[in-house]
C-alpha cells in the first residue's frame, strides 16, 4: 500500500499544471475542523493553556494554510471520533489514525501522514515481551478504539492476558506508572518521545515492536480520515500533503519533534 501511494505522489509533484485548479478551489473553503484525541504526546495533547500542540497538529495547521483555510480541533475521544466524525461533529479525523480494512468500511482515509510499529512498553526488568505467551497472567492497558485495544484483544486476551481499555493515552500511563499495569501497547513513537524519554518514563523501557498480524489488524499507514460522501474534501487534503512534501514544509515540521525520518520507517530500532 505505501508503494502505491509514494507512486501517486510522485505524479502529484510531476504533474504541477493538475495542481492548479485543486488550490484555486481550495480557497473557497471557510474553515477545516479535524477531530483530535489530544492525549498523545507528541503527535497531540493540550499544553498548559489549553492549545493544541502537536506533530499532527502543526502538520494539520500547515495543510490549511496551503488551502488557505482557517484551521479548527475539536477535541474528541479516540473511541467516539469515527462515529462524531459521521455525526458531522468537524470534517477530518487527525489523530494519529492508522488505516486498517475494517475502518476503510466505514472512513475514506487520504494518502500517507506518517508510520509506526506498535510496541509493549514494559517495566525495566521485568522481561516481558509482546506474546501471549510472555503476557499470559498479566494486565495489558490499551487506549479505548485504537488498533492496539483491538490487538490485544484479538490475540491477547483470549490467552489469558487481561485487558484493560481507558478513554486516554494519559490514563493508560498513569495506572502504568501505579504498578496497576503490568505493560502497555501502543505506537512506538508516541511511546518513546511521549514517555519513554520524559522523566515520567525513566523505570520502563520497551519490551519490543509487534510482528505477528495474520488477521491484519494493525493495518498500515497513519492518514486522515474524512468521510466517504465528501471525496472532493479528500482531494483537497491529499493535494496538501502533496505540496508539503514538494515544498520541504513536512521536513521542517519534523525535524522540530524527531530525529529521524517518521514518514519513511520508524526509528532504527530505538525500541529495544
């Protein structure tokens, strides 16, 4: 799937006359409101005063300026976005979204944002890796709606390794940080800048990047999501990425959170 889309960006950067008309159009629109789970340093959260902040949402921000667009978050819970995002409570989800088959039945998704693996965040030196096997007996927290809640209910639980959802990232850390928790799943990047290297992180480490998916859970890459009836929407935003792909504005934006390349692979093994 991601070779795919790399081919069509490829073309979108060639094909500059195509482009064109899409930005025209593009400035008709009043405002773009992307649903947001703010929970999720450093891709999302709320700083002090209460403002978005955030890789996704400085990327979101960036999207509307190459539309000419007043940008709008409006925050949500992870596990209620899809269903407010067809309630037409704002107009794309970006909030870290992974894009799976199961939620391509009911979302579109644009092209690429970014990717990363899911990783177990265990205590240091506990041992535990991300198996069934290693967990069975243990208390797994996973954020409520994400790909990782339904991994480790897929393949966890039914093992023996007890599950427990919360509305939050930052729930999820803190019963960790209590010893309620024995691991926690979740993206490896959010997970290490996030937490692994904040000082709240300092007695854990990871326990290792998930690999076994035969059902596919996990999906691919993380896009935005906007509804099925609204393509022209869809087209506007992935012409977005295009441009800020084409005009250096994603690398810049990147550079200022990670020190390597978070849309082309996950961090050269840093988990482990």
């Amino acid at each position: 799937m991601k070779k795919v889309f790399r081919s069509a960006f490829t073309a979108l950067c060639a094909l500059g006359v195509a482009s064109a008309p899409l930005a025209a159009h593009a400035k008709q629109m009043h405002e773009l409101r992307f649903g947001v789970d703010a929970t999720y340093p450093p891709f999302e959260s709320l700083s002090p005063s209460g403002a978005f902040q955030g890789f996704d949402i400085d990327l979101g921000k960036a999207i509307c300026a190459e539309l000419a667009t007043k940008c709008v978050f409006v925050s949500q819970s992870f596990d209620g976005i899809i269903p407010a995002l067809e309630a037409r409570k704002f107009d794309a989800i970006l909030s870290s979204m992974t894009v799976t088959p199961e939620r391509a039945k009911q979302i579109a998704f644009s092209t690429e944002m970014y990717n990363e693996p899911t990783a177990l965040i265990v205590r240091k030196g506990s041992g535990l890796k991300p198996t069934a096997e290693s967990l069975k007996g243990k208390t797994v927290g996973v954020e409520a709606g994400t790909i990782q809640e339904s991994y480790a209910k897929t393949y966890w639980e039914p093992m023996g390794v007890k599950v427990v959802s919360y509305p939050g990232q930052d729930q999820v850390y803190a019963d960790l940080l209590s010893g309620r928790l024995d691991a926690s799943l979740q993206d490896s990047v959010e997970a290490d800048y996030g937490f692994l290297k904040t000082s709240r992180g300092a007695d854990f480490q990871f326990g290792g990047d998930v690999t076994y998916d035969p059902k596919d859970v996990l999906g691919s890459y993380i896009a935005i999501g906007v509804r099925k009836d609204d393509p022209e929407l869809l087209k506007k935003i992935d012409w977005a990425i295009a441009e800020l792909h084409k005009k250096g504005i994603y690398k810049k934006i990147e550079a200022k959170y990670f020190t390597f390349d978070v849309y082309g692979a996950p961090p050269a093994n840093s988990m482990n």
